[in-house]
C-alpha cells in the first residue's frame, strides 16, 4: 500500500514535468511576440492567426483524443502527445517565412488537446475529496511553465542564437518526457479511486460506451460548465500572447521591467491554482455546490481587479502591480474546480470525452481571441483589447456559474448512486 501511495505521486510528478515543459514550449511564443513579428515582418493580427491557428488545430483534436483515451491506454497515449510536442516544435523552428510558419506552428496544436486523458488518468489515482488540490498542484506548472518560458525569451534567447534555438531546445525536452512517461507511467483501471470501491482490490472493467457518453451530456450542470468555458479561455489567451507586449509597447516597461514585473506576477497566478483548488475541496466537503462557488468568486474578483489594473495612470507603477498581483491569485481559481466537476458527475469510461467535450467547446471560441484581440489591438490599441474581451468574458463566466448551482448536486447524486450500484454488483460477483 505504502509502495502504491508513493508511485501515485511519483505520477504526479512526471505529469507535473510534461505540463510544466509542454506549457514552457506553448506558450513561450508569448513573450517572443517581438522577434518573431520581425523575423518574418508580420503586423498584430498575422501573429494573432498564428496563435489562433494552433488553437484551432487543437480544438479539431479534442474529440479524436478524448474518445482515444477512453478506449485505449492512457499513458501511452499521453507518451505520443509529448513526442509530437517535440516534433513539431523544431519544424516551426527549421522554417524561413511566415506561411510555413504559420502551418507548423498550427500543427503544434495537435498535442496542446492531449490532457483529458491526463485528468482522466489522475482520477483514478485520487478520490473525490483530494482531486481539486491534485489538478491545482498539476496546473502550477501552466504559470510556473509561462514564467521559465519568458526567461528563456527575454534572458537565454539572446544568449543562444535567438528564438529558434529555444524551440528546439524545448522541442527536444518533449521527446526526452515521451520516453520517461512511456516507460514510467503505469495505467490504473478506470474508477479505481471511486470511494465505493474502498478496500476492493479489485474492481470491475468498465469500458467506453456511447450510451454512457450521451447520458453525461444529457447533465445540466454540464451545460453550464461548458458554456462558461467557452467565454472563460479568452481571457487567458489574450493575455499570454498580448500582455508583454503591452508592457513594453503602452506602458513604457523595458526588458527588465518587464521580467521583474511579471515574475513575481506569474508567481502568485502559480498559486492561485493551488488555492482555488484546496478552497475548492473543504467547500465541496461542506456543499456538493463548493467548487462551483469558488469558480464564481474568482471570476467576478478577477473581472474587477483586472479593470483597475488596466485603467490606472502609467506613472503608479507599484499601484498596476499590487492590482495585477490580486488578478492573478483570483484568476486560476475556477480551472481545478471546473476539471474536478467534471470528474464528479462523469462516470470514470467516459471523463476523457467529458473533459475533451469541455475544452472543445472552450477553444471553439477561445481559439479566435488572439485574432480578435490583434484586429482591436490594430484599430484602437492592446489596452481597449485586453479590457474588453477579459472583463466581458468572465462577467459572461459569473451568470453561467450561477445556472450551474441549481443543477450540480443532484448530478454528483446521481454518479454516486451509480457507482454503488456498481460497487455492491461487484462485491456479489466477487462473494459468489
């Protein structure tokens, strides 16, 4: 047992190390907006297709991935995810002009809609009441992964040939993780973790179906968490890929400014996810509704702050900071808990295409905010583009959250009901 409960955390950790290495090479585009804007000598809105064009890739790739994890080994599929992550990073690095890049950079998204399987896979790990700190723990690497990749742009770029070189670096890091999941990572059966099957050795298999999937979308508290979804990521894309950039464009913020302004930043967001996760759980302890309210908190709180951020005076420097700072740790509150919904209302077989149902939905709109962002940026400027796609999209966010409360308790009901069912059908066939 003592063996099992440390390999759970080893798995954590190697997951911790692709996420955090996979999120270093996705969004290390961000922060070399500038030099790759003029290596190929394209305006805001070609570099916000770019962007786009991966996260459109990826949005196509969710179903495929989703229905993949549900009917094959996880951890091997997880393993091919981050060879392509290698691979198609150094082919957007070995070319010479925009339209190619453009193409091999959108082919980066193929893999970016590979972490259903991942959550999925974790779930099976971790019961109910631990899962919201374990994605919260997971999800410090996407800040943490944003923050090594604005130092390898502002700091090592220069140092080693410039931002080719970087990507092939991290590239060749996507490879390295393949092997080590491949060959590390252990499958476990779906539903392991379910507090129903407590103490049994060994459980039923339970296997993909699509009546199971066409139950789960029949769940209103899904409706609702897919629909905050697909306001909720706007944000988060427009400000990975525009915010250095307005720094340093609109507010005046040099290199360094830059670096030692958003480090400490990108610090507490890393936090934020730790916090909105473990609020999450004591809450969901007390009410099936816990995590659904902390998501709403974080949203509305990061909507307000993030508009008194943007709109003070160029010269309060300390003020934009502290503003900025309160963002972040409010931000990230709803990720660990709209994943650990999912898990809670979805049968094991099936949370993959769940979660890769959510991140459709998500990306379907998300994946044209970096364009979106760059015609406003264009037309008016970054600040009137961050504003108002931000602070529309999470208000959008706080009224879905709201629907989401009369519906999730009897959802979690009911998948607790089915699991016991399933839990006491196997303990008969194991006792006959």
């Amino acid at each position: 047992m003592k063996k099992s409960r440390f390999y759970r955390w080893f798995v954590v950790l190697v997951f911790f190390l692709f996420m955090l290495l996979h999120q270093t090479d996705k969004l290390l585009i961000g922060p070399l907006k500038a030099p790759i804007s003029d290596s190929f000598g394209i305006t805001n809105t070609q570099f916000g297709l770019v962007v786009s064009g991966a996260l459109i890739v990826g949005t196509i790739f969710y179903p495929l991935w989703g229905y993949l994890y549900d009917r094959y080994a996880r951890a091997k599929l997880l393993a091919l995810a981050s060879f392509l992550w290698g691979s198609t990073t150094w082919l957007s690095a070995i070319v010479k002009s925009y339209i190619p890049f453009l193409a091999t950079r959108a082919s980066t998204g193929i893999d970016d809609s590979s972490y259903p399987g991942l959550y999925s896979l974790i779930a099976d790990y971790f019961g109910p009441n631990l899962r919201g700190k374990v994605y919260g723990t997971l999800q410090l690497a996407q800040p943490i992964g944003y923050l090594v990749g604005m130092i390898l742009a502002l700091m090592v770029a220069p140092l080693i040939g410039g931002w080719r070189s970087v990507f092939y670096l991290t590239g060749g890091l996507g490879l390295v993780i393949a092997i080590l999941i491949f060959f590390g990572v252990k499958e476990m059966p779906r539903g392991k973790a379910e507090p129903e099957f407590a103490g049994m050795e060994e459980i039923g298999q339970y296997r993909f179906s699509w009546h199971e999937v066409r139950e789960v979308m029949k769940k209103r508290s899904l409706w609702f968490v897919f629909l905050q979804g697909f306001a909720g990521v706007f944000p988060w894309n427009v400000i990975t890929y525009f915010f250095f950039d307005y720094l340093g464009k609109e507010r005046g913020y040099d290199s360094n400014s830059v670096l030692f302004t958003m480090a400490p930043i990108i610090l507490i967001l890393a936090g934020g996810y730790f916090v909105g996760g473990a609020l999450g759980d004591a809450l969901f302890k007390r009410t099936p509704n816990g995590r659904v309210i902390v998501s709403s908190v974080g949203v509305l709180m990061g909507a307000i702050f993030l508009y008194f951020a943007m709109t003070t005076p160029i010269e309060s420097r300390n003020t934009f900071f502290v503003l900025m700072a309160l963002t972040a740790l409010f931000m990230p509150f709803s990720s660990p808990n709209v994943i650990s919904t999912v898990q809670d209302v979805a049968p094991p077989e099936v949370r993959s295409t769940a979660m890769s149902v959510e991140y459709f939905i998500e990306n379907s709109g998300a994946a044209f905010a970096p364009a979106l962002a760059g015609i406003i940026a264009d037309a008016v400027n970054m600040q009137t583009a961050i504003i108002t796609i931000c602070i529309t999209a999470w208000l959008v966010c706080f009224f879905l959250y709201l629907g989401a409360l009369f519906f999730v308790p009897r959802d979690i009901k009911s998948l607790r009901a089915q699991m016991a069912e399933r839990a006491a059908l196997e303990k008969a066939r194991q006792a006959a």
